[in-house]
C-alpha cells in the first residue's frame, strides 16, 4: 500500500527536527503521568525558535499514547471568545462548543494553541472562563513568544497546574546536525554557526542558501535576506517607530537601561518604554539592564548596517554621547561604562579578534595583598621566565602598590597588571633591576607636573595574553587609567607577542616604540604607547569614534612622540617672544623650537609647520578681541606683530595709544599670549 501525502509529510517533517530531546521527553512524561489531570505547558521564545515545530512534534507523541489532539493556530482565528470556541469545536468535527465539551469528556485530549500571542486580548477570559469549562482530562499546550501574564502565577486555580518552557537556541552538536542533514558542508559550519549561535530558522535560511549554490561561502554580509528574514521575525508586530528604534538601539548596546532609552530614543516615557522592551521574548535580564538573544543582536545589527548605515552610524554616535557624558561627570562609573563604550567597537574587524566582549562583571578590581605575592611571581616565572619573576618580586618589594589583580568572586587572582609611575623615578639607576624600565625612564621628556605610566607585565594567571574575558577587563582598565590620570603625558603597554597586537594597537592610535626596545630579555617583547600631548583623552574618544562606524578607517596616527619637542615653560615663553618678534619673516621661523611644540603639531592640517604656527599665533591674538578685559592690547598686538609698523614710534600711532602706553601693552600682551599658548600646550583638550 502507498504511502499517504500526510504520512510523508510528518515522516519528512520528523526527520528534518533535530533536539528538544529534553522537552519531548518531558511532554512525554506528563502524558504518561497517570491517571491524566488538567495541565497547562506553555512554550515561550522568539520568532522562528521552533516553538511550532514542538507543538507539532507534542501531537504527534499525544496521538501515539492514545491522546486525541485538537491543533489551533491562533494567527488563523477571530481574535474573540466566539471565534475560538468555534475553531476549538471545527478542529474536532464538532458540531458546537457543548457537543466538544461533551467529547472531551469521553477521552484524554490535548489541544495545543499556537501562535497564543495573537489572541493574548482574549488571555483574562482564557483564563477565567475558558479553561474552567474544559474537563480535567484536557491537557493544554500554549506557544506564545511572550511570557505568561503575572495573573497566571498568582491565580492559585492555576498556580500550580502551568509549566513554563522556555526555548532557546540549539546547541553546537545539534546545529551541526541539522547542517549536515540539509547538505551544508562541514568546512562551512563554524562561520555559520558563529553567526547564528544555533537559532533554528536561522540555520534553516542559511542552508537554503546552499541549496541554491553549493559553493557559496557564508558570511552575513552576503545573506542580506536570511538577515532581513530574521529581522521580520522578530518584529513582525511591531510598526511603532519608537518601539523599533529601541529595539535597534539594544543590538548595538551592551545593555539597555531606561537611562540609555530617553538619551537616545524620541520618548516621553522611558519607563514603560523600558518594560516594553524587557517584556520582548528575545530579551535578557543582565545584572545592569537587558539585552537581546546573541541571534536577534546579530540579525537586527547587520540588517539595520546593511539597509541603512546612516541610522546604524547615528544611533551607534546617540549611545557614544551618552557614555561619554557619563564618563566625564561620573568617574564612579567608568569602569562598567568603559565596557559600554568599547563595545561599540565589537564588530570592527581591527577590535573584534582581539578583546572577548564577554567581559566577567562578577569578577571585580582588587588590591594586593601580602599573601598575593608568591602566586604572581609564580605565574610571571611560568609565563615570561626567571627573569620575570625576578623582576617581579623585586617591584613587589620596592612598590607593591603598583600591582593591581583581578579577582573572581571566591577571591581567586585571575588576572593582575604592573603599573608604573615612571614620573616618580628621578634616576634610571634606581630600577636598573628591571633594564626595560630603565629605558623608559631614561627616555622620557616630562615636564614638571607631568605624569607617564608604563604597564610593565600583565596577565591572565592561566593563560598569560590570550584573548579572555581577564585580559580583556585589563585592557577596560587601562583605557579607564587613561582617561582618569591627571596631567597625563604619555603610556606605554609592554607586550609579549607584539606583532600579534599591532592591528589593535594602530587602531587604538598607539604607534610602537621600537627605540624602547633594547633591553635585553628573556622573552621577545614590544612597547606601545601614545603621547596625550598631541592627542587628548577625549580627541582620542572622538578619533575612536570615527574608526568604529567607518568601512575602512584611517589608521594612520598622529605624529611619533620622537618628533616632539617638550619645552620648559621658561623657554616655551621664550620662544613664542622670538615668533612674534618674527612673526613676518617666515625664514626667521625655521628655527623656532615651537614648530615641533606638540600645541603647533595638533593644529597642524595642510601646509608647513611654518603655516600652522603663523595661524596658531594669529588666532590667539585675535582671540583677545572678545575678551573685555585684555581687548586693548589687540591693536598694539596686530600693528606692533602681526602686521607691524616700519617702527614701534609709528604702531603707536596706528594703535592710537602714546609711545609709553605702547610698549607697556606690548609687554602685557606677549606675556598674555605666552600664557595662552603655554595653557594649549599643556591641555591638548583645549
């Protein structure tokens, strides 16, 4: 005998299931459980998790233990109290709601009702009027992607007749499987599981892929319709415009809080804004907000990038003003804003290979302690050699206050870094125990009241300067030392496989210091660094900013620190007197120290060094002008410099001032310019 259509169908559709071996077998159990009482499954999760497939896959073990099943979809019926009975009577071949009331009562049967969430107005009647007419041998299976309504817990009819089942993604092993049953390579499966992260209809959409061309390779970027698929599924309800936006604001996030929603979404309630969004099947409760499933992230992340990366740039440069504003007025959270921001970056291909964006919060920053001491001089001798650990242990006795660990939360060391104030160290022979030091210190060219930091040694306990969640929370912490130091001038981060970090660190703009690379170690190194002086903490936020919504960003950085000069204030004083003196003789200038003054090397643009000066000085005098209490000096300033007199006799006059008057205003606005000049140099925010 042939076999029936219906028969193929549930054959091939059973063959093509991989997983939820855990629900079925539970379902199962309940079916047998006996003698059969009233029960209520409720399977909940996001568009396309598979919560269809399980409700079918629910009938068919019902049909085989005896059930009779009744199947509803509710995306099919009116959503209303008539529309359901009817439906619930029709599945059955009833001729009525009494006439299937009264077959239920004759046999055990299970009605499952999908797509719940389309009929959720009709969720209080449900409840209390629906479900109480049933007899108690009806089992029911509800699949919404919402969760059950807070009246289902506390109602103690229902208390403790409901089993949640909550759907996630596959695991690896079982994605694999599907993969392979559709014909899907196995060289191919890795990229797509890394995008998919085993979401079950994104898995199905990808292998259609290469059921249509067997060579494709897959990356997101070439599926822009499973991405758009993915989307749709998982805001197919939504058509709010506020609504979405959030939705596509907590993909780029780490984490959504209501903070987070009024600083970047139009909103006059961010509140019930926030409940919204938490209340969405394909989001998370994290220990500071919420955020979406890996999958729905990805999906809404790469569609938004793709269709329109005008709004993936703004709302990426919305949730940076935030943290930014955080980071500046409250320095208690720059630590966990930190990881806010760099999280931005996580799709950059220069950021991504190299920091894990699972970064613990659980771990936390700690102290050392006494008995701390061994345990690091040990993993330092195990990861870097003898020397290390000699090194080591001698900054723990001559500093120890230096070393900061990373600790988990039974107050194990995971991690920890050395941390230099070179500034501190008059003389290199007072660290000739550490030669790379030494270098450092003899190198420098600080200025009074500057400051430097050198990150000496750091790393995971385990695993040294691989790619961790400790090495990453490192990496947090130095960017936060940088942004929180007072009067930094330059740092430097040792690394032991230099040329592995070279991509991250020419994007981070920290160019690498090969002329401090002569010590002699056990262990092959390089020195990274960057020089504040020419870019400030929050031009370097900014430079960062632009690199992390550009296609191919400009990695070139600003110009070595080697190039510099670093004045005292009493001949940077000197100096500008000698430019103004000379302001219009352009080969007098060729000599002026302050073209290589890092205030002149930030506003250099196009042109010469010459140029940039001339515009620097020109526009701090012109400054002047709008100050009410220094505006006199401008006229003697312009006719006695910038467009000076055959003689100081004649700019007087110009200046419409007696001679005597002149050359007191001449003095008060050098030294009035000198002082500005100096402020710039020192503040390269300013």
């Amino acid at each position: 005998m042939s076999e029936r259509i219906h028969e193929l169908l549930a054959r091939t559709q059973q063959s093509a299931v991989v997983g939820r071996a855990d629900e079925q077998a539970s379902f199962r159990s309940g079916l047998l459980r006996g003698p059969p009482g009233f029960r209520i499954v409720y399977v909940v999760g996001p568009g396309g998790i598979g919560k269809s497939t399980l409700l079918h896959l629910f009938g068919r073990l019902a049909r085989e233990l005896g059930f009779e099943t009744v199947e509803i979809d509710g995306r099919d019926i009116e959503p209303t109290a008539p529309g359901l009975t009817k439906a619930c009577a029709d599945a059955a071949g009833a001729g009525g709601l009494d006439e299937w009331i009264d077959r239920l009562a004759r046999r055990p049967t299970v009605l499952l009702l999908d797509a719940y969430d389309t009929i959720r107005s009709l969720d209080n009647w449900i409840r209390s009027q629906f479900l109480p007419l049933l007899p108690s041998t009806t089992q029911v299976v509800l699949a919404s992607r919402f969760p059950p309504a807070a009246e289902w817990r506390i109602d103690p009819a229902f208390a403790g007749l409901m089993e949640v089942v909550r759907l996630r993604n596959l695991g690896r092993r079982e994605s694999r499987e599907l993969l392979r049953r559709r014909g899907v390579p196995d060289a191919e499966h890795g990229a797509i599981l890394d995008f998919t992260h085993g979401h079950p209809l994104a898995l199905s959409l990808v292998a259609e892929l290469y059921q249509q061309d067997a060579a494709i390779r897959f990356r997101p970027e070439v599926a822009p319709v499973v991405v758009h698929t993915l989307v749709e599924s998982l805001m197919d309800s939504v058509v709010d415009a506020e609504r979405r936006t959030a939705i596509e604001v907590s993909a780029l996030v780490r984490s959504v809080t209501e903070e987070l929603l009024e600083a970047t979404v139009p909103t006059d309630d961010p509140t019930a804004l926030f409940e919204w969004l938490a209340q969405r099947s394909f989001m998370e409760a994290h220990i500071r907000g919420i955020a979406p499933h890996d999958l729905a992230r990805e999906a809404v992340a790469a569609d938004l990038r793709w269709r329109n990366p005008n709004r993936y740039a703004s709302l990426h440069d919305d949730a940076r003003s935030h943290y930014r504003s955080i980071l500046a007025a409250r320095p208690a959270d720059q630590a966990v804003t930190l990881m806010d921001y760099v999280y931005l970056h996580r799709d950059s291909p220069f950021v991504k290979p190299y920091l894990d964006f699972s970064v613990e919060e659980e771990a936390h920053v700690d102290a050392l302690h006494p008995e701390d001491h061994a345990v690091l001089v040990e993993a330092a001798g195990r990861h870097e050699g003898p020397q290390a650990a000699a090194i080591l242990g001698l900054w723990l006795d001559l500093a120890p206050e230096s070393v900061t660990v990373i600790r988990s939360m039974a107050g194990s060391i995971t991690g920890f870094w050395l941390e230099l104030l070179i500034h501190e160290y008059d003389d290199a022979g007072e660290v000739d125990f550490d030669p790379l030091a030494a270098e450092v210190i003899r190198q420098s060219r600080l200025r009074a009241d500057e400051q430097a930091l050198l990150f000496r040694m750091w790393m995971d306990l385990d695993s040294y300067q691989a790619i961790t969640p400790v090495q990453s929370r490192i990496f947090i912490e130095f960017v936060r030392k940088y942004l929180s130091t007072p009067r930094l001038a330059q740092t430097f981060v040792v690394c032991g496989d230099p040329d592995f970090w070279e991509p991250l660190f020419s994007y981070a703009d920290m160019p690498r210091y090969r002329d401090l690379e002569h010590a002699e170690l056990e262990r092959p190194y390089g020195v990274y660094g960057h020089d504040w002086r020419v870019r400030s903490p929050m031009a370097w936020l900014d430079l960062m900013a632009a690199r992390e919504v550009s296609e191919e960003p400009d990695l070139s950085s600003g110009p070595p620190s080697a190039d510099l000069v670093f004045l005292s204030e009493k001949d940077f004083r000197s100096a500008v007197f000698d430019v103004l003196r000379d302001f219009n003789r352009p080969s007098a200038l060729e000599s002026s120290p302050l073209l290589h003054a890092s205030v002149v090397v930030r506003h250099r643009r196009d042109g010469s060094e010459i140029e940039a000066l001339r515009k620097l000085v020109k526009q701090v005098v012109e400054d002047i002008t709008a100050d009410t209490e220094h505006a006199k000096l401008y006229p003697v300033l312009y006719h006695g410099f910038l467009n000076p007199a055959p003689t100081h006799e004649a700019a007087a006059r110009q200046a419409h001032v007696s001679y005597s008057t002149f050359r007191r205003y001449a003095a008060r606005g050098r030294e009035l310019v000198a002082d500005r000049l100096w402020a710039l140099e020192l503040d390269p925010a300013m």
